[in-house]
C-alpha cells in the first residue's frame, strides 16, 4: 500500500488526484494540503505519515 499526501496550491487539482487515485486499490490519500509549509507540519504525525515524497513544480 502506498500511502500520500497530495501538496498544491490549487483545491481542484488535489480534489482531482484524491478522486482518481482513491479508486485505486494500492494507493491511500493520508492528506493533502496546499503548501510546502503545510504539507511539513501534517507529515510529523506519524500515524499519517506517507512513505515516498515527490515534489514537483511545474511551471507555465
């Protein structure tokens, strides 16, 4: 099981992923938030803790 948390700073988008990717079995959203800040401090309770990290910025 891969556990995530969903950081960016536009809702939608996050609402997107969480949607497509709560219908896969293998995947489990522990959060999401809208900034690296955010993200940080949801990451410290362990319990909810995701195991693989990604940051990525795509620029426009």
């Amino acid at each position: 099981m891969i556990r995530l948390l969903l950081v960016d700073d536009q809702m939608i988008i996050r609402q997107g992923l969480k949607s497509l990717l709560e219908s896969k079995p293998d995947f489990v959203i522990v959060g999401d938030a809208d900034n690296g800040e955010s993200a940080m401090l949801q990451q410290g309770a362990a319990s909810r803790s995701p195991k693989y990290k990604s940051c990525n910025q795509i620029w426009y």
